[in-house]
C-alpha cells in the first residue's frame, strides 16, 4: 500500500480523501492543516501542520492541497526537503521559478516532486504539447469554463476587505468555432475568456478599493475584461457553492496544404476540485513509484510516463487498452 498525507482541508483536501477512498493501492495516514485538527470535519486521522516531522519515515508521498498564491509557494521547498510530494501549483507565469525552488528542495533532501498535476496546468499542458508535436504547422489555443476557477477564488478571498468570494471563468464560444473552422483568429488568452468575480465585503470595506485590488491583480485579472459584483453571503451560499468548470484545448493545424487537422482534447467537470484531487492522487502514485526506483528531483507530466499512473500491471494495459 502507498502510504499518503494531505496537506490542507479546504475543496481539494476533502477532494482527494475522497479520491484515496476509490483506490486500492493507496491508504490515507493522516491530514495535516493549520486548524485545530478537532475542527476537520472528517474521520480520517488529523494532525497539525507542525506535526509532519513525526511522519517523515511514515509517508510515502504527501499530496499539497493548500492555495497557489501563498500556501504551496512556501510549502512547497519547504517539505520537499523531508518528503516526497504531489501539488497542483497553478500559476503558470512563475511557474519557472517554482520549478526552480523545487528542484534545489529535492537535491537538498534527495526527495521527489511532482509538480502542476492537476488539469491545467497539468492535463492541458500535456494536451499542448501533444497537439504542436503532431501537428507543427498550426496553432494552440486554450479555454478554460465557463466554470469556478479554485485559484482565482482563492487570489479573490486573499484581497483585504474581502469576507468570501468566488470566480468565473467565460470562454468566447464564437472564437471557439471560428477555430474548429479552420479559420485564421487574433487570439490570447485575455480576449478570450472574461472573468466573473462574486464577492462578499468584509465589515467596513471599502467597495471601490476592494474592486480596484482585484482587476489589477498582476496574474490573475490585470488584462481581463473582469466584472466584480458585491453579493450578500446568503446570496453566494445559495447560489455560488457549486464548483463546475473545465474547457479545452484545441490545435489547429495542417499536414497538407489540402488537409485541415484538428486535435481537441476538453473536459466537462461537475467538480473542478474532486476532479483535479483525482489527478493528483493518479500523480502520486507515479511520484511513490518513481521514488521507490530511486528517482529524485522535480518531475512534470511531460516527464511521467502514464504507466506509472494506473495502478494496472502493464501487461494489462497492453493488453486491454493498446
């Protein structure tokens, strides 16, 4: 059994206990949180943050469930150092960067990470990559929603004067199809998609401020078309707590001058955080695997090879699915 720890109890924290319930393979030996763990509601065995020095030799990989703006950018390097573990960092423009932090926290402790495993990035990353590779001559678009996005949420509620919030994300649907077409499009990713934000206001917000804070949020909304709408918290509990979301990504390109190709890989999902805690949990079977061959440092899904996700003998795979 792949011993594994949850780091964090928020949507994608319950979303992979949820997940390490369906597999067989995997058994849950703790979650770690900066609550009071008597405060988690679940039944699954429950610790402090601070606790995780006691597991070190207990854990076969630690799958980080906190937010991309603070949580994982610090907590990352920092267990990465005494672990091996899984995360779901999502923001692509420092992504680089946090490659970096990682992999000079895995030399030091001679551990492995698998970074960005969720589904984009993650999935869709390796989808982009996939598209360009068969087909060259072309080019990449990606949409994300109309759905909730769990790291722009998260980016809104971190806003001074900000007491709960969600965000949407809306594709152009009409430059989605003029793309399956075959037609030439003036793309990027900030024309493409509007952002939707639902705030509630801290006691004695201001409105203006809290507005101006998140449109010119450099990462996350600054180049957007981003509308903010300030809600009741009963409003947002009625009608906000649904976490859907998904999208696609599409490459068009040609083979001939005659031939238009299109490679189009999309998701649908009713829960964004279960379904990214079920990529994660599929990642950290690969990372408690590779780490058992003796393999250490940061690790992408371009680097993972999909045998290591299943929990399948290859022989089956073969078998059944090539």
């Amino acid at each position: 059994m792949i011993k594994v720890g949850i780091v964090g109890y928020g949507n994608l924290g319950r979303g992979v206990e949820a997940n390490l319930k369906l597999a067989n393979d995997m058994e849950l030996v703790g979650i770690f949180s900066r609550r009071d763990p008597a405060s988690l509601d679940t039944q699954a065995p429950a610790y402090y943050y601070d606790d995780l020095d006691q597991f070190t030799d207990k854990i076969d990989v630690l799958i980080l469930c906190g937010g991309s703006r603070t949580d994982i950018p610090k907590q990352g390097p920092e267990l990465a150092q005494k672990f091996n573990t899984v995360d779901a960092y999502d923001n692509h423009s420092n992504m680089s960067h946090y490659y970096q932090d990682m992999q000079a926290a895995t030399q030091a402790g001679n551990k492995l990470a698998i970074i960005a495993t969720g589904w984009d990035p993650g999935l869709f990353s390796l989808n982009r990559l996939m598209g360009a590779a068969i087909l060259p001559q072309g080019n990449t678009y990606t949409f994300w929603g109309k759905g909730l996005s769990q790291g722009h949420g998260d980016a809104v509620r971190g806003v001074d004067g900000v007491a709960d919030a969600v965000q949407y994300t809306i594709p152009n649907q009409d430059l989605m199809a003029d793309i399956r077409e075959g037609k030439e499009v003036a793309y990027d990713s900030h024309s493409a998609h509007k952002r939707e934000v639902y705030a509630v206001l801290a006691d004695g917000a201001d409105p203006d401020q809290v507005r101006e804070a998140i449109v010119t949020m450099p990462d996350y909304f600054q180049g957007y078309e981003t509308t903010v709408h300030f809600i009741s918290a009963e409003e947002l509990k009625a009608n906000h707590q649904g976490l859907p979301h998904g999208g696609h990504v599409i490459r068009s390109g040609q083979t001939s001058p005659e031939a238009h190709q299109v490679y189009e890989f999309s998701l649908d999902l009713a829960s964004n955080p279960e379904f990214t805690a079920a990529v994660n949990v599929a990642y950290a079977r690969a990372a408690a695997r590779l780490a058992k061959e003796g393999v250490t440092g940061v690790q992408t899904v371009f680097d993972v090879a999909p045998k290591y996700l299943s929990s399948r003998p290859i022989a089956e795979l073969i078998a059944d699915l090539l």
